[in-house]
C-alpha cells in the first residue's frame, strides 16, 4: 500500500506514506534528494554501506542524488515515509555551508526530535500548506540534519574521470530505445564485455542493464507526474509492453504506475 502526494506550491517536491510486508525495492537510485523515516517495523538498507544496515522505528536515512540503495522489509510489517526534493533547490534553503556534506553520501541518524520533524512537514505536505511554510520547515529540518551525528555514513566514491570515459555508454543506455548489446557497447569505449560491467558498477553502482532500467523509471517518474497516460509512457520508453512496465516500474517505487500517477 502507498500513498503519494505532490505539492502544488512546489512542483518539485514529492511524498509518500508505504505500508510494506514483502520485498518491493531493487537497487535503485533518485534524481532528488530523499528523506526517509521508517514509522514501524525494521528494515533493511542495502546499497554501497560496508554491510547491510538495520533499521527500525525512528530511524532517519537521508539519500543524496544519485546514490545507489534498497530497503526492504526485515521481517512482517513496515512502515515508513519518503520526501523527495530537488536536491539543488534544498541545498539553497541550507543556513550553514557545513551542512553540504549531506550531499556526499548516505547517512542513518537515530535522533527523537528529527523524527517528529518530518512527521510534521510530512504532515504539512499532505495538507497541502503554501511554500512559505515549506520553505521554512526544510530550512530547519536540514540545519538539524546537517548537526546531527550518524550512526551510519558512507561517501559517494565515483570516479569523474571514469564517468566520462563512460558517457558514450550512459547516452545509449538512456536514449536507445532498443537494449543496446553489451559488446557494442564495451567496444564503444575500448573495454571488454566483462571490463565494462565492472567499471559501470566502480563507476554507478549499478551494471548496465540495472542502470538503463533505472534511469527509465526516473523518466517515467516525471512523465506520469506530467499527466501522461501510463500506455504512452511505456512506448515513450522502449518497453515492449505494458505488464513489461509494470514489473519493472513496481521493482523500483515499490507501486503502480497507475497509484503512482493517481
């Protein structure tokens, strides 16, 4: 079960509420900055952490751009909440310049005032208040996440240099609408089938296939959010069919697209 809201004063910002018993995520990455609250239950937070990571009740993650993760149930029911923000527009709301760290890697706290926090701009989201009130309420929240110590932290270690070696391939990946062979690609950038799988996980934390899969569904994300009808939007992405889509789009927002788009 998930309920998603959008706010109407900033068109950036996106919320859910997901009440959880089976394994729904994949490995996956957003095109936001994410605030993530588990309300009940345990989960675990899988992705470039030395060791899974246990969560429960009150726990905070805060997940840059980007980063590569997965939390799914540990065991029975859980629940949790997760803002989304354009990671830009928030880091423009931050009051101290230290607090930029946020941006460098996955981070747990465990922190009673932070929970109420946002519980209460949650809250505030889904009663769709003006941008006046949101503005402030993040201003807070992420001077208070900026100064709280985590119990769990790990910085993006992505090489630049190897990014752009592999911007040929991250092109294809994204645009073609047919799966692009991995030897055509490898031999795209001078690398073998297996040395490009490899720098493509040192280099996303993702092999090419998982990459291509989730920078679809970051599309198809912004496309049903536009309106768009969820048919068109699986053509519009390459996908041979419909129940296709669904799988996929379900393996990475843990919904529908027809609950995500409602």
């Amino acid at each position: 079960m998930a309920e998603f809201r959008r706010s109407a004063a900033l068109p950036h910002l996106e919320t859910r509420r997901s009440c959880q018993k089976n394994s729904c995520y994949r490995p996956h990455t957003h095109d936001a900055f994410s605030i993530g609250l588990i309300d009940a239950g345990t989960s675990v937070l899988t992705g470039p952490l030395e060791g899974p990571v246990r969560l429960a009740a009150g726990d905070v993650v805060v997940i840059p751009s980007g980063q590569v993760h997965a939390c799914n149930p540990d065991a029975g029911k859980w629940l949790y909440q997760m803002i989304h923000v354009d990671q830009g527009w928030v880091a423009s709301l931050a009051p101290r310049r230290d607090a930029c760290h946020l941006f460098a890697g996955i981070r747990v706290l465990r922190r009673r005032d932070l929970h109420e926090r946002i519980i209460a701009l949650n809250d505030a989201i889904f009663a769709g208040e003006g941008r006046d009130p949101l503005e402030a309420g993040f201003a807070a929240l992420f001077e208070a996440l900026g100064t709280a110590s985590p119990t769990h932290v790990v910085t993006s270690d992505a090489d630049p240099e190897l990014l752009t070696l592999l911007r040929p391939v991250l092109h294809r990946l994204r645009h073609d609408e047919s799966n692009p062979a991995l030897s055509e690609l490898a031999e795209s950038v001078g690398m073998t089938k297996y040395q490009l799988v490899r720098a493509m996980r040192r280099a996303t934390g993702l092999a090419p296939l998982a990459w291509r899969q989730n920078a679809r569904i970051i599309r198809a994300r912004h496309l049903l959010r536009e309106g768009r009808p969820i048919a068109e939007t699986a053509h519009a992405l390459g996908f041979t069919d419909q129940s296709h889509f669904h799988r996929v789009f379900r393996a990475h927002v843990a919904a529908s697209p027809g609950v995500y788009r409602s």
